[in-house]
C-alpha cells in the first residue's frame, strides 16, 4: 500500500512526548517489557488481527538520515527535547531498523479478553526507550482491526443460531454478512485493515480496499458474492416514469447477481408492482439471482415485509425445518441502518413470522467498519517490566480510581489451563507451553501467517461464553409445522 512520506517515517508516527522519554527511565536500564491487551468492553472477548500488516508496511523499512532530519524539525518546532544523536546512533548500530522482538498469539485467535495478546522487548540494552517509543504506532495498528474483526465474529456467532434453526444450509453462513463499510471510513487504509478484519468471518465485500490488503498481506483469497446494485442516481437519472425501464435494463445485464434498487420513490410499489407484476417474467427467467435492495426505512420491518410481499408474487418452499423460503432466484438484501442489535434483529423478525434466514443477506457499513474506537474493547500497551543492571524487576499501574486500568507485572506467556487461555509469568510455563509466537526480531519477519490461516484460527470451536454477553436466544415459537 503507497504510503506518503509523513506516515512512512516511524519515528514521527508518535505522540510527540515519547521523544522525550529516553532519559527517564532507571540509569542502568537495559531492557523494557510491555505488552498489549484488550481490558474488557463491549464484548467478552476479542479476535486478534492487524499485526502482520503493520510489521509489513512500517517496521520492515529502515529510517533514513532524511527520517531523523524531518523528526528533529517537527519535534523542536512543537517543543519537544528531540535527541539527533540517539537516532543517528541507532541508524548506525541497526541500519535502520528498530531492534525490537515482538511476539503475538497467532492472528485470527479468539481469546476471552484480559489476556496478553502482544509482547514488546528491546533486543539491545543501548535502545531500552525503544520499547515505549513503539507504543502509539504498534497499539494503533491492533485495537483497530481487532476491534473490527471481533465485531464481524460476535456477528457471525449471532447469525449460527438463526440458520440452524430456520435455514437447511447452516453451512452457508459466511455470506450472511457484506462489507458495505469503505465509504464510511476515515481513510484508504482504515478501509482496507477493517476490510481484511471482516473477511476473516464472512466472504462476502464490496469493501477494494479490504480486499487489496487481504491480497497483500495474507495472500487472501477473492471474495465471493459481489452483485451488480443499481444506485440511486441511475434510476433518478431516468426519472420516476422510467423506474421499470431502469430495471429491466439492469435484467438485461449479464452476471451471476444483480440488485434492483426499491426505495428511490416508492418502495411497496416497486417491490409489489414493478418487481412483482410487470418484470415477473424477466425476474423469474433472468438465470442468475435478482435481489430486492432495502435501503431505507424501519431495517428490521422493511426487509422482512419485502420478502413476505415478494412470496405473494413468486410464491415460496417449505424447508425441511418448516420455514417459508423464496425461490431461488430471488433474495432480499438490507444495507442501510444496521448495527449488530439490528442485524440480530431482523433476522428473530424473520423468525417469528415463519421465515428462514435464507431469505435476507445483510451488509453493513459503519456499523461493521467505523463505530468503534479503542475504548470500544479499552485496548492498552503497558511496560510489565524492566530489566536493571541486569535484575528483572516487575512494572505495573494500580490505579486507585479504576480497577480496569490495572495492569499486568513481569514478562508475561499465553497458555491454556483446562482449556480456558490464562495470562501467566512467563517463568511459570514451558516455551512449548507458551502461545505468544515471535513474529517479528530486528526488522525480520519470522512467522508469516495467510488468511486461511487466520480464517482457520477464528473458526476453532469456543465455549459460549466468548459471546455470551451477546449471543442471540431464540425466545420465538416454532413454525406451526414444527410445533409438538
């Protein structure tokens, strides 16, 4: 991904205090330990992702002469104590890259959160400042692509029951959910590392940027399911008399899935009317899937009313599970308005009246990419401990007012007791015990890890209360074909 230059120099992706701080710690520092975690939020636990891309794209570039020039200038200018001669020293020693080991759970792990998913450790005595000085470029590069994924996942999570339930292909579930997510975004590359954070759960996106970062940090795979959609301007463009002619032009279109958009004027008349009455024919022969976009209104009542009307005009199946399902050529799509309380939802509407979950295919935009911040999950980087004069000693906060901000001491390991993940001091287990991997030394990369990877990771089974907190319970009563 093109990078500029402001954002490619790491020692200006920083607060601008750190710069400061090499003076501060203990004299006869030598190594600082921290480590990262998600401190609890909104949900109980956190899929781990976005590290590899960060390691690519910043720390795998050395910093130049010019580097050091330009953060001098900036830091000074803002009033910061900037010291030239520790980054010339440490471009000499290192060539430019930060003698740093960081190791990490494998991505695409759930982990129920308090637990250590990154450790930190300068790998020369000389740079112990190094540590802290990765902290806001390295803690910016996790809490958000993680945050992302683990809202994806608690959205897949909540989707499986509906399916098993009401639907005879449960294993379909990795299209439920589209990434609609890019233009609700910040930037180019929040868009792509939240993309690469869905497409860890769900095949389906509209999302390029995500896509391209999948591509090009996890060897990611095409996604799959992208239609052709009508957009507002096309059919304004033609004027209301022509919204059928619009739609037909698009039923002359070749490709596996097109989306005629309903809400431009009128939605109950292009549903009923136009899709149901005058294009029946061209829908029901058209030989790929015809979606009916929902993309205003009520998101919970809108779709499930689209589906209830289009059965009226193309009729429906009984599924095996007793669920009225439309046929399958036609599906229903809702885009606008979702959050993860609507999404679950829609689909217990869907329920309630009879009708399998096959029937509607959601995506979402900002609710999935962009409303989250870092305190959505109270992700941190704290220093657990440093090494003087070659003594460890444990570092830790305790602060009196927040018993979430308490952190962890010593030099921390990831392991499994009984099959629950349990942060513990390192000393305390074997290195085969211990499930932080080093992924990064001295500008190398050690452990690369691909989608399927990742993929592979996130699907391992957990116990329900990695999302319990949030886990949809079916309270509705069965079809009356099931019932007794």
């Amino acid at each position: 991904m093109a990078q500029q230059s402001y954002s490619g120099n790491i020692i200006t992706n920083v607060d601008s205090y750190k710069n400061a701080h090499f003076w501060m710690y203990p004299e006869g520092t030598e190594y600082v330990s921290s480590y990262i975690e998600s401190r609890g939020g909104i949900y109980p636990s956190v899929l781990f992702a976005g590290l590899q891309p960060f390691l690519r794209e910043y720390l795998m570039h050395p910093f130049t002469i010019d580097d050091i020039h330009e953060a001098h200038d900036v830091h000074t200018s803002m009033g910061i104590p900037f010291e030239r001669q520790n980054w010339i020293d440490l471009l000499n020693d290192h060539g430019g890259y930060l003698p740093l080991e960081i190791e990490a759970v494998p991505e695409g792990t759930v982990v129920p959160t308090r637990n250590v998913l990154v450790q930190v450790v300068n790998t020369d005595p000389k740079y112990h400042w190094v540590t802290g000085f990765i902290e806001t470029a390295l803690l910016r590069a996790v809490w958000y692509p993680s945050s992302v994924a683990t809202t994806s996942w608690i959205a897949k999570q909540r989707i499986r029951g509906f399916l098993e339930r009401t639907s005879d292909h449960p294993e379909m579930i990795r299209i439920y959910l589209h990434d609609y997510g890019a233009r609700g975004v910040s930037s180019f590359e929040s868009a792509a590392l939240g993309g690469v954070g869905h497409l860890i759960n769900f095949d389906q996106t509209d999302n390029v940027p995500g896509y391209i970062g999948s591509r090009r940090w996890y060897n990611g795979p095409p996604p799959s399911g992208a239609a052709v959609f009508l957009e507002h301007a096309a059919i304004g463009a033609a004027g209301r008399d022509q919204e059928a002619a619009t739609f037909r032009r698009l039923l002359q279109f070749s490709a596996p899935a097109i989306g005629l958009l309903c809400d431009t004027y009128d939605h109950d008349n292009a549903v009923q009317n136009i899709i149901g009455r005058e294009l029946k024919t061209e829908v029901r022969d058209y030989g790929g899937l015809v979606i009916a976009r929902c993309d205003s209104g009520d998101p919970i009542m809108v779709p499930a009313d689209t589906v209830e009307s289009l059965m009226e005009s193309f009729g429906s199946e009984t599924n095996g599970k007793g669920y009225r399902v439309l046929p399958p050529f036609m599906r229903v799509v809702q885009g606008d308005g979702l959050t993860l309380d609507t999404y679950v939802s829609l689909y217990a509407e869907l329920e309630r009246r009879g009708l399998a979950a096959d029937n509607v295919l959601c995506g979402m935009g900002g609710g999935l990419l962009q409303k989250v911040d870092r305190d959505s999950m109270n992700f941190g980087m704290k220093a657990s401990a440093v090494c003087v004069n070659g003594e460890w000693r444990d570092v830790f906060k305790a602060p009196k007012g927040s018993q979430m901000k308490r952190s962890k001491a010593g030099r921390l390991a990831l392991c499994k007791v009984d099959g629950e993940y349990r942060t513990v001091r390192r000393d305390e287990v074997s290195a085969e015990e211990n499930l932080l991997t080093p992924v990064f030394r001295n500008g190398k990369l050690l452990r690369e890890w691909s989608m399927s990877d990742l993929i592979q990771q996130s699907e391992l089974p957990t116990p329900p209360s990695y999302y319990a907190d949030t886990a949809e319970t079916s309270t509705q009563p069965r079809p009356a074909a099931l019932a007794g």
